[in-house]
C-alpha cells in the first residue's frame, strides 16, 4: 500500500522539505532570490519620471570654476539665496554643517542661517551612529523634537519589530538647525549582500521615533503637519495623500526608476551665475548634495553598482510624492506559505498519473509561466510576488519525477511506457549508481565509492601514530631551521633560506620535475603538546592552502602543493622576485601619486577577487604584499593568516604588533571583507605618510588607539598628499564596517577615476 503511493509521498515530502527552508531563509538561497530581484530591475530599465525633482550637483567642473571644496558656509548662502529665489517647493541641503569656530568668527554661519530662515523651506539632515539599543530619558533640543513621530495605532509593537536604533545622533550646528524648517536623519539601510533595496524611514533614539530625510521633504512637499501623519507599526505611514508600505524594520523598499542620471542633474555653478531658466527650479523638490570625485556617498544597488547616495535620497522621495511604489503580493509569511503548499498537493495528487515525459513537461510550462508572469508584474505594474521558493520547489520536482516514476512502477508493477526503459543497459550490467569503477595494475578492478580498502586504513593510522610521536619530541635543527638530514620537502629541494615568518622559516626551493623555482613556506608544529591540536592544525592548513590555492589572479600569489616533511608542514608557493611594500617603506623612495593609485588599484582587485570566492586574507599588511620590478603587485599568504588564531606556542618568534587590524577583530566579533579594507585603508595611510595611522607605547595603547581614535588626515601629516585621498582614508578607516567600503572594488574604482 505504501509504495502504491509512493508519488504522493515523493511530492508532499518534498514541499515539506520546501516549507522547511522558506522557514529558515538559509542566506545561500537569499542571495538568489535577490540575484532575482536585481535582474528585474535591470532588465526593467529606465523609467520616464516627472522633472519635478532637480539635483544641484556641486561636481567637479563647479569646484573647478568656483573654488576647492569645501566651501565656506557664505558661499553656500549663496546658493541657497539664488535656489531661493526661483521659488522651489522644498529645498533638501543635503550636506552636513557641524560646529566651525573659524566659519562662527567671519560671519559665514550667520549668513548662511539667515539665507535657510529667509527661504522658508529648507531640510537639513543629520547623521547617526547605529546601536544594538538605545538609550531612553536623553532631552532631545526643541528642533529635532518638532519633526518625530507622534500619531501610532499600537507603539508597543515596535518592541517586536523594531525599527533601526541609534546610539548617538551628529546635529548641524545649532544656530542652522533651529533657521531650519525640518530636519531628518540621513542613512541608509544595507541587505545581507551589502546592497541597498530599501530607504529607512524610522530611527529610535533616546525613546523618541525620528524621520527620514527622505520623509521630511515629502512631508514639506504636501504642507503636512506632523500631528496628522500616522504610523501603523510594521504596514505603513500615512503622509499627506499618501500611504507609504513599510516593512517590519520601518523601511520602504525603493521602486529605483533606473541607473544613475535618471534625475536632471544641474551644476552648482550654472544657479550661482544665474545661467539656468529663471523658473527652472519653480514648484520643485531641489536637492543639493556635493557629487564630485571623491565623494565617499557611493553605494551598491540593484541597477548601478556604484551609485550616488542622492540618487537613491531622490528615488525614495519620488516613490513617495509620486505614489510610485513596488506593491507586495503575498508579502504575508501565511499566504506563501499556503501558495507553497496548494502547489505542492495539487502535484502530488496530479502529477503522479501521467507519464514521465508529461510530467516533465507540465512542470518546465508551469515554471516558465511563473517566471514571466512575476517578471511582466514586475516590470509593467510594479508588483512583486514571492514566487522563489515555489519555483525551487517546481524545479525539485523536475528533478525527483525520473525517481518517483521508478517507485510507481515497484509498486504497482504496470509497466504503461516500455520504449522509456533501457533494456541495453540493464543487459549490459550498468553499475549502481554512484559505484566508480577503476583498474588496477593488477588488471582487476575496485569500487571507489569512498570505501578505503583495509590496508589503507593501516597505513594511514601508522602515519598519524608517528606524527603524534614527532609533534610531543622536539628535533635538532640545522642553521638553516631545518630538521637534521633533511634537504627536501616532499619532492622539493631546498636550496637556502630567504627568510622568516610567524610561524616558521620560508625557504627558496627547487621543483625538479619541470625545474619551476618555489617559495617553501614551513610551520612548525613540534612545540605543540597536544597531539589532539596538530591534527587540527593540519587539517586546518591543509583547508585553508586548498582555499589560497583556487584563486586564480594576477595579483595573487599562485600557492602549488602543501605537505608535510618531519615535524614541519610546508606550502609551495610561487618564486617572486621582489620587494615586500614593507622593504620599500622602510626605505627613502616614494612614488607619484598616479603610480601609487596603480599599485593600491592591484591591491584592491586581488582582495576582492578573493572575496568573491569566500577567501578573507585576515592579515593584510605591507609585508604581505610583493612589489615587482614593473610596479606589478602580488599579494601573498592568502587564508594562511587563520591560522596564527591557533593556540601554537612558538619560542623565539616574535609576534607582529597590531597595527592594521581591524575593531572587529580586536573585539573578537565576525571577521568578513570588510575588515580586510580597514587593514588595506591602514596600508593605503602608511604609503601616503610613511607614518602608521595609529600608534601606541605598548600593545595596549596600540588597540585602545586603534579602537577609540580618530588619525589626522594624510594630507596634515604630509603637505603634497591631495585632499581628495583623505576622504578615501576616512571612509577605510571607519570604525563602523557599514560605514566603510563594502567591497574593494568600490575603493579601486574611485582610485581608477582619479588616474
């Protein structure tokens, strides 16, 4: 009885394995599902939009004509002014004006709040640092207090879907803050993969609910008072005529209406000099933000990869003012988790009565009028329909109907469609699946099916007995480090030493089958006690050189074999003739800035090479990066850097200093890509000043520095350093890996643009 329903069984454990996943949202599946979404979006293109928001870019041809950035704040009242007169609906100022004695002394701050008071309607923004928490009972001043959120239909929801938190917020400087008519909190909101789909509208801090700034424009753009605006906690936000879709974290998934451009772009200089229409800007949302090279405002998205902040500040407000927003079908858990489950049954009880070769068909039609029915809802109604899981689950069962038609047959022992069965191969004797056949040099054969034949396994555990023998006795050595006797690694000749790592000496050696000169780089392991910790230790070196060895780059140094010879493991890796970037800041030569934006260019594209398959250097620092004859660079001891976390005790070896780690490691937390840009920003510093960021007498100063304090910019230790590599630093350097580059390439195309 139960294989006559085996079919059944097949499918409906398989949509229960489905609905297990989509509970648990394991993060590979993520990734693709928003692989899914991102093409949408740029299959999708460019959407027309309304010229009713204007961008005032201060970009590089305004900086070149009109003065170096940045400006003083009466140049800036300038601006305002001349915006100001064309009578705009709303002015979002989208720069960041803190306290500045200098600015306070000559008059600029005065003149640049009177021009902000005189218009009327202009947003200011102010910045946050996120927390886990927040803190409550804070007095918030009279200006940020005038724009939070007051109308809820059940604030204590929020203690189950929270909205972003901050622990401290960075306000403009008073005297701008209070000419101001609102001010919002500028930030955005990053997904797993360090993208950005969704703008946040809600910041808790100090038990108060803040605005975007984002919102506030919308909310000056419809003259709506902040009394009649309301939050349904978790749905929506009812502003003016609008009713904004929020999700559990208080944000709006932006309806990006394509690449970068999409909004008219005007050059500050062209407002000063009043060369623009004289109602160009009349009855418009105009945005000024600072957009010139070198601006670290640039983030990944969906249709453009390396995009303005602005641009996505503009889109959030276009899809409020204009209604334009992505509409959810089955964002409820409840109702995916019923179209997971009707589909599953309704296959189940279906698909198991036709033929194999229907049933394939039948499922291939079903997926592909899923995909292009979401794709058209997508691109021509902005509708978004939660359509993955259940696709993943039509392609298991694709890929299950050949087994399942097996188990109908042994069951039910009616055979409907004998041209589907190979009677060839069943006469041939095909082996089982799964059974690798091999010859032997005897002429006979062996399954390898992961079955280790009996002397194997004798042999195997005679080699670890004796390398827990060596790992408890320690050997005599040579001069050389070497093991007495021992004049090669595996099928390695060493001919000398060239040096000395953490973990053990590295010597140059020989690979006489193609005679390929290599770098031998050894670990000890015979100071190790614990027989139990070198076989980890192997397993982990052998893991990690495996790791190294699959990265194929240019810039990476290429890693051959790894072994093991007496009491040392050794890895072959590529010859380099070279010197280490450690070598060469030790010494008095320096390069060109272009040739130094080169070499940091190499450096930035072998880190994210790496990155991309999974590999996180952990150990970025000038002597592990090899510069060649040709200005050529080759980054060297990828992955291995894991390994000095092991509890190895090495007599004689000094331990490097800390100096380009990154906070998070210091605090032991997730170490990820990021926190090899941090360590990459520390060597980018070194190279620019000579001087290391961050200092300190003993171990203990080093990491409170490092942890707690903010260098000096480059271009104050080193007069010659262009302005422009401070910001580039800043934003490396960040204490917060949100704030920094997301990926290396970010960093590498910036420094492309300045060559």
């Amino acid at each position: 009885m139960l294989k006559k329903f085996s079919g059944l069984i097949l499918y409906l454990l398989i949509t229960l394995f489905v609905i297990t996943i989509y509970l648990d949202q394991p993060e590979i599946l993520g990734k693709w599902e928003m692989t899914v979404y991102d093409k949408y979006f740029q299959l999708k293109g460019k959407t027309e939009v309304p010229d009713d928001i204007q961008i005032i870019s201060i970009d590089d041809i305004s900086i070149r004509l009109v003065g170096k950035w940045p400006w003083h704040r009466n140049l800036v009242a300038q601006l305002v002014e001349k915006i100001s007169q064309q009578n705009p609906r709303v002015v979002y100022l989208n720069l960041f004006f803190g306290d500045d004695p200098l600015e306070d002394s000559l008059g600029y701050t005065d003149s640049l709040a009177f021009q902000i008071k005189e218009a009327g309607n202009v947003v200011l923004p102010y910045r946050y640092t996120p927390a886990d928490y927040t803190t409550g009972g804070l007095t918030l001043p009279g200006y940020v207090r005038r724009n939070t959120y007051v109308q809820f239909d059940n604030k204590p929801m929020f203690d189950r879907w929270p909205p972003i938190k901050a622990g401290s917020i960075h306000l403009p400087t008073k005297q701008l803050a209070e000419a101001a008519s609102n001010l919002g909190f500028e930030g955005v909101s990053f997904d797993p993969d360090r993208y950005i789909r969704s703008s946040p509208l809600i910041l808790e801090y100090a038990g108060e609910y803040l605005p975007s700034a984002a919102f506030v424009v919308a909310q000056n753009y419809f003259n709506s008072f902040r009394e009649e605006i309301k939050v349904k906690v978790g749905e929506s936000i009812r502003v003016g005529p609008r009713t904004i879709p929020i999700d559990r974290q208080s944000r709006v998934k932006i309806n990006f209406n394509g690449p970068q451009g999409v909004f008219k772009n005007i050059p500050a200089h062209d407002v000063l000099n009043e060369t623009i229409g004289k109602r160009e800007l009349s009855g418009k949302v105009v945005i000024v933000a600072y957009t010139a090279a070198g601006s670290v405002d640039i983030f990944s998205t969906p249709v453009y990869q390396t995009m303005h902040g602005v641009e996505i500040t503009a889109n959030t407000i276009e899809n409020i003012i204009h209604n334009h927003f992505l509409k959810g079908i089955g964002d409820s858990e409840m109702i995916n988790l019923l179209l997971i489950l009707a589909i599953g049954i309704l296959s189940a009880i279906i698909l198991p009565r036709i033929s194999l070769l229907y049933r394939i068909i039948v499922l291939s039609i079903f997926l592909i009028v899923m995909a292009n029915l979401s794709f058209v809802l997508f691109t021509s109604f902005d509708m978004v329909t939660q359509v993955f899981y259940p696709m993943i689950m039509i392609i298991f069962f694709i890929i299950a109907a050949p087994t399942m038609k097996i188990l109908r047959y042994a069951g039910e022992g009616d055979v409907e469609d004998e041209d589907e069965i190979n009677y060839d191969a069943l006469i041939a004797g095909t082996p089982v699946a799964g059974i690798d056949v091999e010859t032997n040099t005897d002429g006979g054969s062996v399954a390898g099916a992961g079955v280790t034949q009996p002397q194997r396994v004798q042999s195997q555990s005679g080699r670890v007995r004796n390398q827990t023998a060596v790992a408890t006795v320690p050997i005599a050595a040579d001069s050389n480090g070497l093991p007495s006797g021992t004049e090669n690694f595996g099928r390695y000749k060493v001919i000398e030493s060239i040096g000395q790592g953490a973990m053990g000496m590295v010597y140059k050696g020989l690979d006489p089958a193609i005679d390929r000169l290599v770098a031998l780089k050894t670990i000890r392991l015979d100071n190790i006690i614990d027989a139990k910790e070198v076989e980890e230790l192997k397993e982990r070196l052998t893991r990690e050189a495996k790791a190294a060895g699959n990265l194929s780059h240019p810039n990476i140094v290429t890693i051959y074999d790894v072994g093991e010879e007496q009491s040392l493991q050794y890895i072959a890796m590529e010859y380099l003739e070279g010197k280490t970037l450690e070598e060469i800041l030790a010494s008095d030569f320096s390069w060109d800035y272009k040739t130094l934006c080169k070499i940091m260019i190499q450096i930035c594209e072998a880190l994210d090479f790496a990155h991309e398959h999974g590999v996180v250097h952990r150990d970025v620092k000038p002597a592990n990066i090899m510069v060649l004859a040709d200005d050529r660079i080759k980054v060297m001891d990828f992955g291995i850097a894991r390994l000095d976390q092991s509890n190895m005790t090495q007599s004689g070896v000094a331990l490097g200093t800390p100096n380009y780690i990154s906070p998070e490691q210091l605090k032991g937390q997730a170490v990820s890509r990021r926190s090899d840009i941090f360590s990459l920003g520390v060597v980018f510093y070194e190279m620019l000043t000579k001087n290391k960021p961050f200092k300190g007498d003993t171990i203990s100063a080093l990491i409170y520095s490092i942890l707690h304090t903010t260098p000096p910019p480059p271009s104050e230790i080193n007069l010659d350093v262009p302005r422009i590599f401070d910001k580039i630093i800043a934003k490396a350097l960040s204490k917060d890996p949100d704030l920094r580059f997301q990926t290396a390439r970010e960093m590498a195309d910036i420094l492309r643009k300045l060559i």
